[in-house]
C-alpha cells in the first residue's frame, strides 16, 4: 500500500501511532509529542543543535518530558529529514513536529507499507542515531539554559500568524517567448 496525504495526514500518523509498539522518528525540527506520544524505547532524532533550541524550532521542554519517559533521543544537526516508522509502516513526508505543523501548515507525505521502503526507512533513521550525538541529562542541561527568540510570529494559540493559505481558485500565467530577429552579414 502507498497512499498519498495532504489535510489528513497527521491524523493517519495519530491513527497508526496509538496501535504501534515502536515508534522510530528522525524529524527536524520538534516542539510536542503529540500525536506520537513516544514511550518507554521508542526512538526520535532531531535537530537539537543549539540553532534550533534558541530560534525555538526545537523546544528543549518537550525533549527533557520525551527523556523523563525513556524515549531514546538523538541530535543531528542541521537534520532536515521527517520519516516516521510506527511498526510496519513508515511515513515520508513534510511534516515536522509542531502544533504549526498539525494545524495550520498544509504537509503533504507518502504512507507505505512496502516492506523494502519500510526498511530502509528503520535503517535510515538507526544511521542517522549512530552518527548523532546521544541526548543525556547533561545536554539538556545544557540547552535548557539557552535564551529562545523566536523568529516567526505566532498567536496564543502557538500557531503561526499568517498561516499558509492555497489560492481558492486557479492561477494561470500566460508567458510568450519569441526568438530574436537574426541578422545574416
């Protein structure tokens, strides 16, 4: 099975999330758990980098609550990847993970069952854990101390302030090309 996602797509990952026993993860960016709601074993690696802690494109909250559960996690910086494994069926998509992300960006991702995709994707996301930076008490620690400052607008809500909207009708753009006059000497 291969499906494509757009306005339902974290809603599949929610659905897929609440039946899974292990939950694999290497997302960019994160700011909340849900609706993965990793446990005990479960794997996430993310951009931890200092970058993405003070611009609060990673929240340093969420990773020491994802910690206190026993989730393994990871620091890869400059991470750009958002392929999620819940047991035997992987999603790659836009998504990272964030209330923006859930509720007012428009993602988009592939949701397969493919056993060889699948696979890869695990091996994937393993790959990127033995060659990140394994997150323990100290480097949260570390990164709970540094001053975020946000550098998008969002409302009470946590959402951004302009969220994306697709046009409600169709853009046509007519362009002509013509080729230059040739002179012949």
């Amino acid at each position: 099975m291969i499906q494509f996602h757009t306005t339902n797509l974290w809603q599949r990952i929610e659905k897929g999330s609440k039946k899974a026993k292990a939950k694999r993860a290497a997302i960019a960016y994160v700011t909340t758990d849900l609706p993965l709601a990793f446990q005990h074993d479960d794997t996430l690696v993310a951009d931890c980098s200092d970058a993405a802690i003070a611009s609060g494109e990673t929240s340093a909250k969420v990773l020491a609550q994802l910690y206190k559960r026993g989730v393994l996690l990871f620091s890869y910086g400059h991470l750009h990847a958002k392929v999620v494994v819940l047991d035997g069926t992987a999603f790659i998509s836009s998504a990272n993970l964030s209330e923006s992300s859930q509720s007012t960006l428009l993602e988009a991702g592939l949701e397969t069952d493919n056993p060889t995709a699948v696979a890869q994707a695990i091996t994937f996301i393993e790959s990127l854990a033995e060659q990140s930076k394994p997150i323990d008490e100290k480097f949260l620690a570390r990164i709970a101390k540094i001053p975020v400052k946000r550098n998008w607008q969002v409302n009470r809500n946590g959402q951004a302030r302009n969220p994306l909207r697709l046009p409600r009708e169709s853009t046509t753009w007519l362009v002509g090309v013509r080729h230059p006059k040739r002179t012949h000497t």
